[in-house]
C-alpha cells in the first residue's frame, strides 16, 4: 500500500506525540523514560494497534545516526577530571568485562540450549557465543538516561565509571558481533585476524577521535559564523565525518566520536552551552525515535517461544555472568574499589538499544537462528529496562553509595571562548567572606580578578566597588589565568 508523506509524518508526530505522553505516566511510577518509548512501538505495532514496519536495514542505519549522537553527546558530558581517577577500572569493564560476559553467558546458552525445553531453541557454541555478545555491553543511552533522569549522584566516582564504561563498551561488543558472524559464515577466523583487527578497531578508534576531535574544536574556535545556530549544525556534521572517516580507515567509529565528544566536551569551545543545549535535544528525538522503531519493529507473538529462554538467560546474566565479570575485570585494583561499589557495578549492567541494534547484524547477515537471537535480546532488554531501571536508585540507596547531589554552578549562563584566556567562577557570598569586607573594593582581589556581576534573589546586578555585599548573594567572577579560591 502506497502512504503519502503527509499521512506518513502525521503518523510518526502522533506516535512521537504518544510516546512522550506515556513517558510522562510511567515516570511517575518510576518506569524508566526509554522502557516507555519501547513499550509504546510494541504497541502501536504488528501486535497492536497494526502499523505494519519490517525493514531491518533502515532499523540498523537509524541506530547507527542515533548511537553516534548518543555517545557523542554522553563524551561532552564527561568531565576528564572526573574519569581520570577511574580511566582503568573503566576500561577494564568495557574490554575484559564485555569478553568475560559473553564468554560466560555464552556458555550458558549452548548448555541450556541441549535441555529439552521443547522451545525450539537451539543454538551451536559459535551461535550462543554470538547470541551472547550482541546483548554484553551495557547500553550507553540507557545508563545515560537513567543515572541523569533519577538524578542520582553516587560515592567513590562511580557515576563517571559506569558512563565511561558504557560509553566505550559498545565497540567491543560490535567487534564480537563482527567476529563471531564472520565465524558462522566462513566457518572460521585464525587467531591472528581477530587479534589484528581488535587492534585496528580499537587503535585506529581512539586515534582518530582525538586527532579529529582536536581538529573540530580548533575549527569552530576559528570560523566566523554571523549565525550562531550554524555552530551547532558544524557539530553534527563533525560528528559523522567523525563516524564514517574512522570506519573507513577500519577503526571503530563509535568509539571515535565518543572519545571526540570527550575532547570537545573538555575544551574552551565558542557557544558551547549553545552546542551542548541543541544536542541535548537531538539526543532526546533519536533516542525517542530508536526506542520507538525497535519496537514497531519486534512482533511480540514471536517472543512466546523463546520467553523461557530468555528469562533464564536474562536471570544468569544479571545474577552470575555480569557479577562475575566485573569481579574478575576489578581483581587487578585490589581494595580500591570496595564489594558494595562492585555490588552497584554488577546491577548496573543494563541493556537496551545498543544490544537490539546489534542482533539486527545476524538477521542481515542472514545467519542460522538469527530471527530468535534477535527475538531473545529483546526480551532480555525488556526485562533488563524493567527490572535493574526501575530499581536503580533504590539499590544505590540500599548499599549507601548515594550522597547529596551538588549544587550546580552555570556561571550565570556566560561562557569564553578559548582565545579570551579567562576563566569564570561563581561563589557564593558566606560569613566567612564578609569578614574580608562588606564591599567589593574591601575584597583585596588579586590583580586581573573582576566581579563582573552579582546574582541577588531573581534579581542581576552590574556592581561597582561601592556596592555593599548582602549573605546569599552570588558572585560571577572573571580572571586571567589562575581560578578564583572560594
């Protein structure tokens, strides 16, 4: 049946439309956002309401635009001093403890798959291997979206842990993905391919998203635009030059742009509040717009068969592989990290996009039980997103690794570029600095020190020497070179 566009874009607004609206009821029984937007492309889909929508491939190419961006967006938001404290736990998880799951998980379904379940599940050890590493890494616009939304604030650095981990995790999993189907079709891949291409990936990936990302944050620093929008839009397309210049190069290019999100994110860069403001929202649509689709996408009739299955490897991958292998990938750190963090680590191996759009790859590659592999992860997902997202706060709460969240400084909303060789920094007016004087010219600023404004109730306010200092008010101010002491 031929749709016109029209009809075509007012479905897709009215799905969108009813995704947010349901996003809305299920947070307020602490359903996580994404589950929502899931749950309605099932919904509205073959099983459902009837819209009929098949097309793996332009699945697949959908994730990809949508991860680049996600994880792009993610690597902003990371702060280097932030991360720099756990850089190898954090790797340690998203290399050796993505091997180690779907090692374990792997094992699991080749030896559950010689019960007699009478589910018709049944997969070689290559298959359940493959099975295994389409859903081993935890998904980044999950573990972004939930931390963030529930506005949890975690003890002993986890929080920049569990992002860096799931920000940089998805490309050993595809590597896996690629791997094992090259296994199934070619019957076999020496030692010293995977060897050499794990390298390639991985090398090539991180060099060419520094290099590149360096490069970006020089341009946009240096290219006059009379419209200020454009700098958004120069991003973006950043982010797929990014993407497709390091895939060409046979490297990973999810693991490119977020490394180069990760630069950009920590250098002086023109309209960055701007930039960060536009990609927030894009990252918002796609992440709507991919939940949705994998769920039009998925016929839920067809998961009936392998539910058993999938609850049982749902159950082992929470309870033994994903707790084993972050026990295992943490052993070189010793008592730096204590049992209950690792506990939380454990629990927060949640999947969601990441690991569908990976089992999409067998279905195009056309493989032998690629229609229940995919079928299987989405279960899994579901019951991941249900399960550890709902309860994600509670069990930080339960282990007393949360603390109060901090209070968020946005120098007034003003950022510098990085030619004005200054630096910003809100304080807040106490007793103790009052002591030091009542009025700003008493402050004794250091020399090249201005307080360039002051925030007082709702109200903004240019200041003079002269102006007497209130307790509350909060302080902007700009200097050359060294920070202002608080």
């Amino acid at each position: 049946m031929n749709v016109s566009i029209e009809i075509g874009l007012l479905v897709s607004a009215f799905l969108i439309f009813c995704s947010i609206l349901m996003s809305k009821t299920g947070y307020r029984f602490g359903i996580p956002t994404l589950l929502m937007f899931l749950l309605a492309g099932m919904l509205f889909g073959t099983d459902g309401l009837g819209i009929q929508f098949d097309d793996v491939s332009v699945a697949q190419h959908i994730g990809m635009v949508a991860l680049c961006i996600i994880l792009f967006t993610g690597g902003m938001d990371t702060k280097m001093e932030d991360i720099r404290p756990v850089l190898s736990p954090g790797v340690m998880l998203a290399t050796s403890g993505v091997f180690l799951t779907t090692l374990f998980c792997g094992l699991f379904v080749y030896w559950v798959s010689g019960w007699q379940l009478h589910t018709g599940v049944g997969f070689t050890l290559i298959g359940s291997l493959l099975l295994a590493a389409t859903m081993s890494s935890t998904d980044s616009a999950s573990v972004f979206n939930i931390l963030r939304s529930q506005q949890i604030n975690l003890k002993h650095n986890l929080k920049p842990m569990l992002e860096l981990e799931s920000g940089s995790n998805d490309p050993m999993a595809y590597l896996l993905t690629i791997i094992l189907i090259q296994c199934l079709q070619a019957g076999g891949v020496s030692g010293w391919e995977i060897l050499w291409s794990f390298l390639l990936q991985f090398v090539v990936g991180i060099t060419g998203g520094y290099l590149l990302g360096r490069l970006s944050v020089w341009l946009i620093n240096r290219v006059s635009l009379k419209n200020a929008e454009l700098y958004s839009i120069m991003v973006l397309c950043f982010i797929f030059i990014i993407y497709c210049s390091v895939y060409l190069l046979k490297g990973n290019g999810y693991l490119a742009v977020y490394i180069a999100g990760m630069v950009i994110g920590n250098s002086r860069l023109f309209k960055k509040k701007e930039i960060g403001t536009f990609l927030d929202g894009m990252t918002w649509l796609l992440q709507i717009v991919m939940f949705l689709m994998l769920g039009l996408l998925v016929n839920p009739h067809e998961m009936l068969p392998v539910m058993l299955t999938a609850v049982l490897v749902s159950v082992f991958m929470t309870f033994v592989a994903r707790p084993l292998s972050v026990w295992l990938s943490l052993l070189p750190f010793g008592r730096k990290i204590t049992h209950k963090s690792k506990l939380f680590i454990s629990w927060v191996g949640i999947r969601g996009a990441a690991p569908i759009i990976f089992a999409t790859y067998p279905v195009m590659a056309q493989v032998d039980g690629a229609s229940q592999i995919f079928n299987i992860v989405f279960f899994v997902t579901l019951i991941s997103l249900l399960f550890q997202g709902m309860s994600l706060s509670w069990v930080a709460r339960k282990l007393g690794l949360t603390e109060p969240l901090p209070e968020k400084e946005d120098n007034f909303g003003i950022e510098l570029t990085e030619d004005v060789g200054s630096t910003l920094r809100e304080v807040l007016c106490t007793e103790e600095l009052l002591q030091r004087g009542r009025h700003i010219r008493e402050l004794s600023l250091p020399e090249g020190t201005l307080v360039i404004m002051i925030k007082r109730g709702d109200r903004y306010i240019v200041p003079n020497g002269s102006l007497e200092l209130m307790l509350g008010d909060r302080l902007l101010f700009m200097q050359h070179g060294e920070t202002v002491e608080r």
